[in-house]
C-alpha cells in the first residue's frame, strides 16, 4: 500500500507541475517532456519524509528553467523587432532621400521646359519645309524627355503613399512639393499638346510639303519607267546594248538613293504631325507620305537586282571571247566594260599561256641527279650491316652482352634467407 501510495504521490507531483511551459511560444515540448519523466521516475523512488523537500525543490527548478526559457524568448524576440525597426526606419530614410532628389530634379527640368515651350509658343509659325524639320527635331527632343520624367513623377507619386499618415512638418511639406509638380507636370503637357497641334496646322498649310510630295509622287513613276526601258529581256543581246543598260540603272540607283533623303524628311513629320486621329485631311497626306516610302524602296530594291542580273550577263559574256580577240581590236565595245569584266576577261586569256612553262632548274639537277644518291645510300647501309673483324660477334664478347643484364649486387655468403 505504501508503494502505491508513493507512486500515486509521485504522480500527483508530476501532475502538479506547473503547465507554463506548454504556453511558452518557442520552447521545444519534447526537452520539457522529458525533464518531467525524469523527476518522475526520480520522485518514486524517494523515501516519504523526503518526498516533499525534493518535490519543492523541483517545482522550483521547473519554474526557473520555465523563466529563463521565456526570459531568452522576449530577449530574442525583443532583438529581432528592434533589428526589424532600424532596417524599416533605414529604409524610410533612403526613400526619403531619394524622394526630396526627384522633386527637385522634376522641378528643376520642368523649369527649363516651361521657359522653353513659352519661347516655341510665341515663336512665329514655320512657313517653309526646312523650319518645320526643325521644329519637329524639337519636339522630337522634348517628347523623348517627357518619357523620360515620366516614370520619375510616377515613381515618386507611388513613394509617396508611404509618408501620407505622417503629420510632421517635413511630410506636410513634400506631399506640398509633390502636389505642385503634378500641377506643373499637367501645365507642361498641355503646353507640349497644343504646340504640336500649332505645327500640325502649319504642316498642313505648308506649300512645299505637298509641291514636294506631288513632284516626288510623278518623280517615282518616271523612275519606274526608265527601269522598265532599261531592263534587257533577250539573254543574247548585244553586249553595246547590255553596257548601256548597265549604265542607265547605275545612274537610276544613284538618284533613288539621293531622292531617299527627300523621303525620310517628309516621313520624320509624318510621324510626329500626321496622325490619324486628327482628321480627314491628316489621314491623306500620311497615306500620300507611305505610298512615296514604299515604292521608293520598292524601286531601289529592284534597280539592285536587275544590275546584279547585267553584271552576270557581262561577265559571262567576257568569259565566252576567245583570248586573241579579247584585246578590243574586234570587239569596241567589250573594251569599255567594267574594270571587274576587264579583269575577268585578261585573267581567262592569259592563263592558256601561263599553261606551258619549262621546269624549274633545280626540278632538272634534282632528277638527274637522283639515281646516284640513291647508290650512295644503298653502299652505306651495306657498310653499316658488315662488321669490322671477326671479334665482334665472339662468344666471349656475346656472354659479356648477356652478362650485362644481370644483378650487380652479389652476396658474399650466399642470399639472406627467406
């Protein structure tokens, strides 16, 4: 009875533990567990007048163990929320920083380009072809600007959401500085928008830039009827006709690549004042500006493969003269080709004579001279194979050669033993 009494107790004081350790937030249950059955089996073997003594002093352990575990946990946990702090108000700082940098970079450029559309405003329209292509440089210049500050105003616009719950001063102040350069920026682009629609009206009023694209427009069909006059059908034409041909459609490639100049001009303003949302007459004069574009590269691509088509001509028909004709006496016209047909031709006719040339004296001496090198080497290998006297394949001089392959180490008195 009194076995089962101590062990009831003994139960009874692994029951009273104190249960902290299963709301401590970190600390690991199996270490707790097994503290408990250890004290456990320890309290059942304990004599009774000991028991509680013994109990006491466990609980108290427990408890301080139980502390100290929660005592490390806050000291960590109160670390890491302190770590976390710099690192936020670090980051605060930096995007602070970062933040006051763009406003004033955006006011400073918006400064420049406020001055500078006011100036282009009161300017006085472009009336001339060269004018407009440089005021659209201008705006080319100022539209790639605007896309540039533009994500800088966004970014600074999403950064500052993080400093709207703030009330301090400085807060206070930029979300002022941020809300002026929003005014400034709309201001701006506005401005920007209505010089643009100043130059697309000027465009359109502009005399040069239709006489040109109607002289460009009839310009390009006389180009593409001299190319269809210039090209040669017949594969047996008469080289007089075919140089000519080349000819024509050098000079043809060399205007179309002059005029190309013209076309990039004219199509640089398309870009920037002819757009299709803004009217009927806006849509005409781009679609009369992309037809001028593409049948000029349309013709220059075709000029370039009808002179590849005559240069093959030329050359094979250089190639198919005999050589004793080839020097111009019979043949004028051949004469006059290109330096490259020239070459050609010379090339083919000098080569049958190169053809028979004598051997070189050094091949004659060499195989003349051939046969008795060939004696002398067959008597030296003979001389090498006969040996000098009779001594030199004795049997003394062949047990020395076999001897000279033996162990030099002898043993005075017989081989150790094994």
């Amino acid at each position: 009875a009194r076995r089962k009494h101590r062990y009831n107790q003994g139960e009874m004081a692994g029951n009273a533990l104190p249960g902290p350790e299963t709301s401590t937030p970190y600390k690991p249950g199996y270490e707790l567990f097994g503290l408990k059955r250890t004290h456990k089996c320890f309290l059942t073997k304990l004599p009774s007048h000991l028991f509680c003594p013994v109990l006491i002093l466990l609980m108290i352990e427990a408890f301080a163990v139980l502390a100290l575990v929660g005592l490390i946990d806050r000291w960590e946990l109160i670390q890491a929320q302190d770590l976390r702090n710099k690192l936020r108000m670090k980051q605060n700082l930096q995007q602070w920083q970062q933040l006051n940098s763009d406003l004033s970079d955006v006011s400073a450029w918006l400064d420049e380009t406020e001055e500078e559309l006011e100036a282009l405003q009161k300017a006085k329209p472009p009336s001339s072809l060269q004018e407009l292509e440089q005021r659209v440089r201008k705006l080319r210049d100022l539209l790639k600007a605007f896309d540039n500050y533009k994500a800088v105003v966004l970014s600074v616009n999403l950064s500052s959401k993080d400093f709207q719950q703030a009330d301090s001063t400085e807060c206070k102040e930029l979300q002022n500085r941020l809300r002026q350069v929003n005014l400034r920026w709309e201001k701006a682009t506005q401005a920007l928008h209505g010089w643009r629609r100043g130059l697309q009206q000027a465009l359109l009023l502009c005399q040069d830039f239709h006489d040109q694209s109607q002289r460009l427009l009839l310009w390009l069909a006389s180009a593409e009827g001299r190319r269809s006059a210039a090209q040669i059908t017949d594969p047996n034409a008469d080289p007089h006709t075919v140089l000519e041909s080349h000819k024509e459609l050098m000079q043809l490639e060399k205007e179309l690549l002059e005029q190309q100049l013209k076309v990039n001009s004219l199509q640089e303003l398309s870009t920037y004042l002819l757009l299709k949302s803004d009217g009927e007459d806006y849509i005409e004069a781009d679609e009369k500006v992309h037809v001028i574009g593409k049948k000029l590269k349309q013709l220059i691509e075709q000029v370039s493969h009808d002179l590849k088509t005559i240069q093959g001509n030329l050359v094979s028909q250089s190639l198919s003269i005999p050589g004793d004709v080839d020097s111009g006496a019979h043949h004028p016209v051949a004469a006059r080709a290109s330096p490259a047909v020239k070459k050609a031709s010379l090339g083919h006719s000098c080569a049958p004579r190169a053809a028979p040339g004598s051997p070189s004296f050094f091949y004659r001496v060499f195989r003349a001279a051939l046969p008795l090198q060939l004696l002398f080497l067959l008597l030296l290998l003979l001389a090498c194979m006969i040996p000098s006297s009779e001594e030199d394949y004795s049997c003394t001089q062949a047990n020395n050669f076999a001897r000279s392959f033996y162990p030099m180490l002898r043993y005075t008195n017989g081989p150790p033993p094994t």
